[in-house]
C-alpha cells in the first residue's frame, strides 16, 4: 500500500521516461510535475518496439486497452540474410509471449505512445516550454530554474532529459555522448502502398555486411516504419538528427534484397539519426537528484530496449520511493540505483554487441553466426531473452523495500 504524503517530486523530459514515471508517481499519490522543453509533447514519427518488460510496466499504469487499441502485435520476429532473404532465425511472438510472459509484444508508433502518457496525466501536471538550465539541492529541497525564468522547489528531483541530459551535466560534469559508428535512417511508409510486398505481420531484421534494416507495421497496420542502420566513420553534421536524403538510403542499400530497397524506394521522407551512446555511467544519483532512461543509460537501439528500460525505471523508482517514511530520500534513490543499474548495464553492453554480430561481413565469422542462430542459440531465442522479457520491475525491490 502506497503511504499519502505531500512529497513533491520533478520530471525534467516529457519523454517516454518522463512521463510514465509522473504517471506511476502521480498513482501512488506524490505530487508530480513534469518540465519539458519543447512547446508541445511530441516524437519523431518514427515506430517502437513494446517488449513484454515495457507492456508490464503500461499494463500497470491502466493503459492496456489504449495500447491494444493502437498497438500491432507482431506474430514473429523474423531474422533474414540481406541478399537472398534467406531465414536466419523466427522467434514466435504473439501468444506465444503472452502464454510465456503474461504480457504482449507490440509494435507503436512513438507518437501514439506519447500521447496515450500525456492523454493519462492531468493538464497541469505538464509544464511545456520549460527548459531546465540550473539546479540546487539544498539538502532539504531541490530547487531549479527554467530558461523562460520560472522556478520551482520539489522533494526529489528525476532528470529523464535524455541522451543529452542537462541534469546529468549539471550533476556529475559535461561529458559528451561517443558516436557509436553508426547512422540510423528512419521512416515510415503508407502500408497500402506496399501491398503488393504482401509483409508478413513479423518485425523484420535484415543482416548483412556493415548494416541492418529493420521494418514492422505500427498504427493499426496503416503504416510500415523502418530503420536502416549504416556504419560510418564519423559524424560531421551539427545536429545529431537531421532530415535524411531518400536517394542516400537507397544508395547505401544496393544490392540488398528487393523487398528492403522496394520499401526505401516507397517513402516520401527519412530523418537520419547519428547513433551515440555512453559507458555505463558509475553513478546515476546524487542527494534528492536522480536520472533515468535515456538521461543514464543510453544504448544503441540493437536490442530494442532503450524505452524498455525507461518504462522499467519508472517503475522501479516509484516502488523505491512509495516507502518513503521508512527511509530517506535519498536512500531511496541509491536502492532505485542499486537495483536498476546492473540489469540497464548489461542491456546497454549487450545492445553494443550486437552491433558486430548484426554487421558481420560475410566469411566464416557470418557462417558460424547463422549456424548459431539456425540452432536458436541467439539473442533473439524466447529462452535467450528470458531475463528481460519475465522481468517485474515494480517489484524489484520489494523484499527489502517494505519499513
Ligand atoms: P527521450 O525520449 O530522449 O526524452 C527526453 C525528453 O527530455 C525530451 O522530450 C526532451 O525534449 C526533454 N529535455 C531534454 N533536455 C531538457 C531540459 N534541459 N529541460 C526540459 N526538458 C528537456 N527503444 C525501445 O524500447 N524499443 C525500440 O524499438 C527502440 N527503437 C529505437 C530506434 C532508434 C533508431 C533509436 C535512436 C532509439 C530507439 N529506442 C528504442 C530507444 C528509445 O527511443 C529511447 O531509449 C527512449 O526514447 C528514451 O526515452 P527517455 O524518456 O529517456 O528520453
């Protein structure tokens, strides 16, 4: 049972992150509120992948019903060889991880997923055009200050502002994101107008010599998004996303299969996306201040859990914090650390692993991949991704959590 008090909690990042951790905060009654930048809470229309973690985790916060209603649930995920198509590995989905799980595996586009967070939460709750520039904790408070000269003081502060978090610059110094080497181009494409494809209802990824293609249907299957990761040395342009030229992806997919170059071929514009991540970061939290998501533990999107993990965050600070007249804030906050920061860590490493394994020229290393993955020895097999997909962050920490 959650404890009423007044305590007062700030979301920087009206992100994905940031908005379900005001929302599972704001359910155990804290009094939450969100500073996002931008003038409005949107995404880049682009498609993300729901595991059975992430569903848990929005299941919880009463949202399942909105999720079905925009969510498409694959049947499969199906790994395939980038010339001729070939099957590498189809790791069921659908029922199957629900029978295994409890919960589904959707596929959303990122826009109705913010907007099914931002439809739950209440109005005032979400302060847009608040940018943060500075904070102070004063032991018995954290007080921040927005670039619009607004102010604010609040109990416990989350810094869910993402790969470029002021907050974690604030806290810990200014420590640019490595580029990974690897560029995302990023688009969607009216699905009626690949019919005559005949996609399967599975996500689809392409592996082949220094890149991948990874495409599924979102938005009730009117739309198919794809990502098409390329490998380059180094990233020259000012902003880390920009809007992509169409005739570059193609370009950079020739001689990959028909059905890839048919769907690059087929939409009207791409955003391309510089792909940075960081090392584990030693410490996630100081004082009443914590991060989350992206803000702490960005990843390459290789395993599909960057929002994954946010969502789990969000849960697990929550459980960490509803006992809070048994313990400090603080101390809160460190067991919220102590919990998520190894299972994040693996999942970032993990992620960056399979940047090899996806891009493998081909030659023996290839062959012997393909032979592993043909025997579902891969990090795609249901048995492989057990430990993520059964997880319960909500309860992470109750055993030790209860006063
Ligand atoms: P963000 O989404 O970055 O949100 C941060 C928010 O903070 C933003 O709204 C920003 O405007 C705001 N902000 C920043 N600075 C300030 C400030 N100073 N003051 C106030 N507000 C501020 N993950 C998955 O789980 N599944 C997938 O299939 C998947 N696919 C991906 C594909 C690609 C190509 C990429 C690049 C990523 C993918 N991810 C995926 C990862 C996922 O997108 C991120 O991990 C996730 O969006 C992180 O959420 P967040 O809320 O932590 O941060």
């Amino acid at each position: 049972m959650s404890e009423r008090s007044e305590t007062s909690v700030g979301v920087i990042g009206g992100g994905i992150g940031g908005l379900a951790s005001a929302l599972y905060l704001l359910q155990s009654d804290f009094d939450v509120h969100v500073y996002e930048r931008a003038g409005a809470v949107s995404d880049v229309g682009a498609g993300v992948q729901v595991s059975p973690n992430a569903s848990r985790v929005l299941h919880r916060l009463g949202l399942a019903g909105e999720l079905a209603r925009v969510g498409v649930r694959p049947v499969a995920m199906h790994q395939r060889r980038w010339d001729d198509g070939r099957t590498l590995v189809r790791t069921p989905l659908g029922d199957v991880v629900v029978e295994a799980f409890g919960s589904p595996h959707y596929q959303i586009h990122r826009a109705d997923l913010l907007a099914i967070l931002a439809r739950a939460l209440p109005k005032d709750r979400v302060h847009l055009a608040h940018r943060l520039v500075a904070l102070a904790d004063r032991g018995d408070r954290v007080e921040v200050m927005f670039e619009n000269g607004a102010t604010a003081a609040v109990d416990v502060l989350v810094g869910a502002d993402g790969i470029h978090s002021t907050v974690r610059g604030l806290l810990f110094g200014e420590k640019r994101p490595r580029f990974t080497g690897c560029a995302a181009y990023r688009g969607l494409v009216p699905a009626e107008r690949l019919e005559h494809l005949d996609l399967e209802l599975t996500t689809q990824l392409w592996m082949g010599p220094g890149r991948h293609f990874v495409h599924y249907f979102v938005r009730n299957q009117q739309l198919v998004n794809f990502v098409a990761v390329v490998e380059q040395d180094s990233w020259t342009r000012e902003s880390w996303t920009d809007r992509g030229n169409v005739a570059d992806a193609v370009s950079a997919f020739t001689g990959w299969h028909p059905q890839v170059r048919e769907i690059l071929h087929s939409v009207d514009e791409t955003f391309i996306w510089a792909l940075f991540d960081r090392a584990p970061l030693p410490q996630w939290s100081s004082g009443r201040i914590t991060l989350l998501g992206d803000a702490c533990h960005p990843m390459l999107p290789f395993m599909a859990q960057g929002a994954a993990q946010a969502l789990e965050d969000a849960a697990a600070l929550t459980s960490c914090l509803r006992r809070r007249r048994a313990r400090p804030i603080e101390e809160s906050l460190r067991l919220y650390e102590t919990a998520r920061r190894p299972r994040a860590s693996r999942v970032q490493s993990l992620s960056e692993t399979n940047k090899t394994r996806f891009h493998l020229p081909d030659g023996p290393a290839q062959r012997e991949r393909d032979e592993q993955m043909a025997s579902g020895g891969t990090a795609f097999s249901i048995k492989a991704v057990d430990w993520i997909y059964a997880h319960d962050a909500s309860v992470l920490v109750a055993p030790t959590a209860r006063p």
